[in-house]
C-alpha cells in the first residue's frame, strides 16, 4: 500500500530527493521518475536511495518508463511499477547475487522411467491402453555417455555467462564511480553584487519584411494581423428642408424720370431683407409736364405695374403694402422711381422636413466603429496570442456600408450596417526585449554590465509612428534597470578551484563588487571545489 507519491524532476540530484523523503509522513513512498533522469541514471545514486531509505525506514518503490533506470534499480533491489496504479512491479526485486566463485548447479530432471510390468505366466493388459504390444527399447552405454556429457556442458556454460555477467556490473560500477567523482561534482557560486541605476532610450523598428532580430538590435520581425466585424444600428436624421409655395403679388411702378424705364425679367424688388422677381419685362413711360389755365406746371410720373413672386416659399413673404428698392437702378434713378405694392402678397406658405444629410452617414459610421473598438482588440490580441499588441498602433476603420437611405432623402431615422475592420503589426515581446537589452548593452561603458531583473525592470513602451500599410511600427523603449561592475569570471575560478567552501567565501569576500558571497558544492559531502569547467555562477544585483 502506497502512503506518498513523490513526482521527481529530470534533474533532481540524491541529496534533493533524499531531503524530501524525510519530509514525508508516509512509511511507503513511490517515487515518479521521467524518462533520463539524473536519479536513475547511476547506481550508485540508486544504493544510496536504498540506503537512506532503510536508515529512515522507509519503503521505497519507482516508477518510470526508463528502460535503464528500470534495470539499474532492480539491481539494486528497489522494485519498479509502469505506472502509479499498478498493484504489482513489472520487475520484481532482484534476488541475492551469488558469489562470483560460486557454482550453482542446475539440477537435471531425470528422464520419466516407464512402469516396469512384472513378468507374468499370464499376458497382462492395462485397460486404457491399445492391445498393441509395447517394446522396450534398451538404452546403450554411448547413449548414457551422451547424455552425462550434455549436462555438464550446461553447467559450464552457466558458469561462463555469469563470470560475464560479473564482469559486465564490475565495469558498470567503475564507470558509474568515475562519472559520479569526475562528472557529477559542480559547484555553483552565488554572488550578490553593488549596483546603479541605469536608465536608456532606444528606438525599435518592428518590419514584417525581416525574419529575425537584427544583427544591431535595431529592428525585429513583425507581422499585420487583421480582423473584421459586422455593426448595424438605426440613427435620427438632423438635416432640415424647407417645402411650400411662393408668395405672390403685384408691384405698381411710378417713373418721374424725363425718360422711360425698361426693367428686365428676374429683375430683384426688395423690402426687408425679403426678395421678390418679376417674371416679366416691364416698360415704365417716362414722366409728362402739363401747364394749367392759370401757368402752374405738373408733372405727371409714367406708371405701370408688374407681377411678381416670392424667392422662397413661407409665409413670410405675404407682405402688406409698402415700397420695394429696384436693382439695376442707379441711385439718382432711386430717387424720381417707385415701386410699390397696395394689396398684400398672398400664396406663401412652409413647411420643415427632417432629412438624412452626409454629415449624418458619417457620424454613424464613427459611432457604430467606436463601439466596435474594444470587441476588436480582444479579438486581435487573442487571435495574436502569444505575440504582442499594442492599442495605440490599432487601426479602425469602416470598410464596407450600407444604408437604407441616401443623402437628401426625407426621413426622421434610417437604419445603417458597416462592416468595420481593425488591423495592427504585433511581434514577439521577448524579441522586442532583446533588442533593448541588446542596445542598451552596446551603450554601457567596458567596465559594466547589465543583470536583469524581471521583477523589479520595467520597459516603458511609446508608439512614434504606425505605417500599417507598409508593414511597420516605429517603436520607443525606455529600459529601466541597474548595471554592476563586470566580472572576470575565469580569474574568479582560479582562485577558488580546490578550495574549501569557507576558503572560496572568503576569497570572494574580499572583492569591493561583491556584496555577499554563497558557495554550494554537489555531492555534499565533497569537501573542494571542483575543476574550473565544473563551475558555474548565479548573479544577483543588490
């Protein structure tokens, strides 16, 4: 019966998983081990699983898909399931092996001996058996040699495979210790070291033309992504026009001229800001003197009259007597001319309809694309996923409308649909990181180097110029971090190699960049730091 079940990672090292074994309430563990796992790797982890396991009183069983590591733990006694459910190992735990010098001899089963039918006066028959007679067929001395020969033969054999065998586990524990003493050991040095802020704007072109980040950091791949939606919607209509019918009237017209007058058709008579054209020519004689009995002289104006109507309909235009300005008249003329109406104009009449106009198509269209905005950019960013989207290089626009009224026509609404289109260049947020990091890199003086902190840097992100239609983004990147002095790491390993762990932190102590210094050594009970390729570093900011 299984208590614990502990999923182990490919790189788990014995003294990880031995920690966490102790950890565990569980008397009976199972131990879930992928495939070219360190763990199962080697034998001598595997003994040492064994052994700690028993110093703990634990049971332990594994459970993997590895072939070798299969092998090597049956080896060692520690049984194998295929999987997490299994009552029983597929391979059970290994026997006690025999000494190398040991014979172990395979008994032979002897030959089953026919029963031997006592002689009888009598002819004896066994019922079951057919009434034909059985004959014996003596064995001879050479087949008796024979036979002896062949056993031994196998016992010899037997003997030859597990001196093999032998041999084979011999060389398999040399080579598992030569890996576990002169591969395994790694030590990894943890540093924390003084830094600066450190702050740089760059420029970042996004093309959808270029396949990889450039070799100057300066440009990095993009692609146009597009995406479409249908909106409708029914909206009012704010344009106004004007129906109804002219005023209409007659103008009298008096001439005190010395000459006639002739007014053309469509000429203009004024009064209030109100205009009014005759339809028709009109002579207007000119003015006559006469002299009376008694000397006085008079002047009698010509006179005529001309219909006229109202420029625009309303009523408005139904104007009561009075006088009128005359265009095509000089101001002199003005002066001894008049026209005058007697009865008010009568006719005019208005009324307003309600129209759709263009302003109001288009106002639609904006409103229906603005409503549509934020459905398309979730849209584009999961359709984009994982690449990035910026908002403010998003393109909204209406491709495609239909309206169920033209401009001009008489409507108090109409009903609108539009099909809108939204489209951006997106990329790789990490190429867009690289290529700040590595511009930034370039501008740091030989002495210094960048250590990124995920948790604490931020990039800030500003849109110069969008030019979807040709395929790019010009983009601004303000990186925010801290730089530290650099390390020769190749100086730093050969000082520390061989030395104890106290030895190396206090070596490590003394550079002035260094903060904090932290030492760990595989396996852990290595007293020395290993070859210098077997070193690794962790760097930490402050």
């Amino acid at each position: 019966m299984i208590d614990e079940i502990l999923y182990l990672e490919p790189d788990e090292e014995i003294t990880s998983v031995i920690e966490k074994i102790k950890d565990l309430k569980g008397s009976s563990i199972s131990l879930v081990i992928p495939k070219n796992a360190t763990l199962i790797a080697s034998v001598i982890n595997l003994r040492l699983l064994e052994r700690e396991a028993k110093k703990l009183k634990k049971k332990v069983a594994i459970v993997t898909q590895d072939r070798i590591g299969r092998k090597l733990a049956a080896q060692v006694g520690i049984p194998v399931y295929e999987s997490v459910t299994d009552d029983k190992p597929i391979m059970p735990e290994a026997s006690p092996k025999p000494k190398i010098d040991e014979v172990i001899e395979l008994e032979e089963s002897a030959p089953q001996k026919k029963e031997e039918v006592p002689e009888s006066p009598v002819p004896v028959r066994h019922y079951g058996q057919p009434k034909t007679e059985l004959a014996e067929t003596p064995i001879t001395d050479n087949q008796k040699t024979k036979k002896a020969v062949s056993g031994r033969a196998k016992r010899l054999n037997f003997k030859k495979h597990l001196v093999t065998l032998s041999g084979l586990v011999v060389i398999g524990l040399a080579v598992s210790i030569w890996w576990f003493l002169a591969i395994y050991p790694r030590a990894t040095v943890k540093l924390i070291l003084k830094s600066d802020a450190f702050e740089q704007t760059v420029q970042v072109k996004v093309d959808n033309s270029v396949k990889e980040v450039s070799d100057d950091f300066a440009t990095i791949p993009g692609q146009t992504m597009e995406v479409k939606v249908k909106k409708n919607g029914n909206f009012s209509s704010t344009g106004e026009k004007e129906i109804g019918t002219n005023s209409t009237g007659k103008i009298n017209l008096k001439n005190k001229l010395g000459e006639g007058i002739t007014l053309p058709a469509g000429t203009t008579f004024t009064r209030d800001g109100f205009d009014f054209r005759s339809g028709e020519v009109v002579k207007v004689p000119a003015a006559t003197v006469s002299i009376d009995s008694g000397g006085n002289v008079s002047v009698v104006p010509g006179e005529s009259s001309v219909s006229v109507e109202s420029v625009g309909p309303g009523e408005q235009y139904n104007l009561g007597a009075g006088s009128f300005a005359v265009s095509g008249l000089t101001n002199s003329q003005q002066e001894k001319f008049e026209a005058a109406n007697s009865q008010a104009f009568t006719g005019g009449s208005s009324q307003t309809l309600k129209i759709v106009n263009e302003n109001d198509l288009e106002k639609a269209k904006d409103q229906l694309a603005d409503g549509a905005r934020d459905e398309l950019k979730k849209q584009l960013e999961e359709e984009a996923a994982p690449k990035t989207v910026i908002s403010d290089t998003i393109e909204v626009e209406v491709v495609e409308s239909n309206a169920n009224k033209n401009p001009g026509d008489e409507a108090d609404n109409f009903d609108l649909e539009v099909t809108i289109r939204a489209r951006t260049i997106v990329f790789d947020f990490s190429d867009f990181e690289q290529a700040i990091i590595g511009q930034a890199e370039q501008k740091l003086p030989s002495d210094r180097e960048l250590v990124v902190d995920q948790n604490e840097d931020k990039i800030e992100t500003r849109v110069e110029d969008v030019k979807i239609g040709e395929g790019v983004l010009n983009l601004i990147g303000v990186l925010s971090t801290k730089v530290v002095a650099k390390l020769d790491q190749e100086s730093i390993k050969s000082k520390i190699v061989g030395q104890s762990i106290g030895e190396a932190e206090l070596i490590l102590g003394d550079d002035d960049g260094i903060i904090a210094a932290e030492v760990q050594i595989r396996p852990s009970f290595r007293q020395s730091i290993p070859k210098a390729n077997q070193i690794v570093f962790d760097i930490e900011r402050e």
